[in-house]
C-alpha cells in the first residue's frame, strides 16, 4: 500500500475526485483534507461621541 498527497486547485476539484471515486474501492481508500487559507479578519474599532448624551433608562425600558 502506498501514499498519495495532492494539493488540487479548486477548479479541477471535482474532476479529481470523480475520477479517484471510480477505482476500485477495495484497492484504494480516500481521504479528504481541505485546506482553505484565509486572510485573518482585521478588525477595526470606532469611536461614538456621546458628549450632551443622558441616557434615560427609563425611555430604554420602555422600549
């Protein structure tokens, strides 16, 4: 028995699995790893100017 690592591009995708899923499932066992990458999410903070604000909690209550 041997092993077999592939990195497929997702536009042949399914064209390799189509073909791997036809061979004899005695003779070959599949496994399938994905691997997206993705950016990591930056995130970005704001400020809110509240000054002359009052909060009522009345008003938030009565919503």
């Amino acid at each position: 028995m041997h092993t077999l690592k592939l990195e497929v591009n997702d536009t042949v995708f399914d064209k390799v699995m189509f073909f791997l899923n036809n061979l004899p499932k005695n003779d070959v066992k599949l496994t399938v790893e994905s691997t997206t990458k993705s950016k990591p999410k930056k995130l970005n903070s704001i400020s809110i100017k509240t000054k002359g604000y009052r909060f009522d909690r009345e008003e938030a209550n009565a919503r």
